[in-house]
C-alpha cells in the first residue's frame, strides 16, 4: 500500500504506484511515485513527481503499465509480481491489438523473460529492433537481439541480478560537480585574464590621449562628472575660452 502523503489534496496516482495500491503487491516502492495533478506544469515533490492532466492514462492496467514504462523506466520487481496477479488473457489481448508498438514489445518481452512463460502471440516478422531499457531514463547494459519480440535486450546484468539506475540522478550529481569545476576555472583563468585585459585598454586609453596633447599643446586634460573626457583649450589675450569634447573609439 502507498503510506506517502499525496502531492495535491485530488492528485491521482498512477504508473507503478497505481499497480502497486490496485493489486497489493508486496513489494518495495519505487524512490519517485507518479500522480497526476490539476497544475499544468511537471514537478516533483517529496518522492511524487506530478504529471499534468494530459498525461493522465485510461483506467487500466495495461494503460498504466504503458504510463510506467514510459515515464518510469522498467522495475523488475513491480513487474514479476504484477504478472502473477494479472490475467494472462487480457495481456495478450492487449499485446495483439497493437503487436507493433514499443511498449507493447517491451511488455510482451518482459512478461515472457519473467515469468519464463509463452503467451499466445505469433512472433514478429517485420518493424525494426528496439531497445528493452530507455537509455534516457535508465543506464542500460551490452544488448542481445531478441528476434521473436524484435527488442534488443540491453538489460544490465543476469537474469536473477539486475541493477537498474537512474539516469537523471547520477546525471545530477555529475553535472552539478561539472559545473563546480567549471567555475572553479572560470574563477582561476578567466577573472585575471579580464583584469589583465582592462588594464592594457586602460593604457592604452591613456597613450592615445597623450598623443593628442602632442598635436594640441595649448590643450590639457580634464574629466566631468559623468566621466566625459573634455580637452581645455588654454585661454589667451583676446581669445575666447572654448570647449571640445572628444569620444575615445
């Protein structure tokens, strides 16, 4: 049974949690449940991640397993015991309308691996292979080819040992620590670059100007308040006092 406090007071669970609660299944909880909520965003909070109401599968078994495997990845132990409890009959009914959809495959596949019984499906002669474990989700292992499913058995391990991974948390915590590097180099190479770059803008700024008071030697130098770079021209007998100002390019 599902002990964890629901994200949203009318979220709907579903995917493996729904499978667990529907036919009591005795086994251990997946780290991160699935519940559909009335937010139309995706988030995840204490061990939910919360679907928005698109996502929300028909009211079956079958629908949901499809929902879990998708957004799920694959739990090997939710799955040997859901097909203990589930009718055979309705999963090949299910497998035979769509006998060419990947999950539809995966499930086929995964029913026959587990419980080492054949369902009464014909095997596949066309459509590409696929691969058992969605890479994106979960690391997967060297791949054998399946030929009756058409599916490339890429699950790491041996049949009675699998230790499946999440992808987006080792992914996390390794491009957390890539970035920490990242600024640590950014830190170290780049800030004295750009230091070093300013000051020799800053005397080269300074050269240019002292070349001008070369060609203008009755002229000097000063600063206003916003930092605007006025030339002085000296004042002389009968001549009136005059102002130029100068953009530095």
């Amino acid at each position: 049974m599902i002990d964890r406090i629901l994200p949203e007071p009318d979220a709907k669970i579903v995917g493996y949690a729904y499978l667990v609660q529907s036919y009591k299944l005795r086994v251990p909880l997946p780290i991160i449940l699935s519940a559909i909520g009335k937010k139309h965003t995706i988030y995840e909070v204490d061990g939910w991640k919360v679907y928005t109401p698109r996502h929300a599968p028909k009211e079956s078994f079958y629908e949901h397993l499809v929902f879990a495997l998708r957004y799920e990845g694959i739990d090997l132990a939710v799955l040997n015991a859901l097909f203990t409890k589930i009718n055979k009959s309705d999963l090949e009914q299910a497998i035979i309308r769509q006998p060419n959809s990947l999950y539809a495959r995966r499930i086929w596949f995964l029913f026959e691996y587990l419980q080492e019984i054949e369902l009464d499906i014909p095997d596949l002669t066309q459509g590409n292979f696929v691969h058992l474990i969605d890479i994106k989700l979960q690391y997967a292992g060297p791949s054998s080819n399946s030929k009756r499913h058409r599916i490339r058995n890429n699950l790491p391990g041996v049949k009675n040992f699998v230790h499946l991974s999440d992808v987006q948390k080792k992914s996390m915590r390794l491009s957390s620590k890539i970035y920490q590097n990242k600024l640590w180099v950014f830190s170290v190479l780049f800030i004295p670059m750009y230091y070093f770059v300013l000051q020799v803008f800053y005397y080269w700024k300074i050269h240019k100007l002292h070349m001008l008071l070369r060609k203008k030697p009755h002229h000097k130098i000063e600063w206003n308040a916003g930092g605007v770079l006025l030339v002085k021209q000296e004042r002389f007998p009968y001549q009136k006092h005059t102002w130029s100002t100068y953009k530095m390019r």
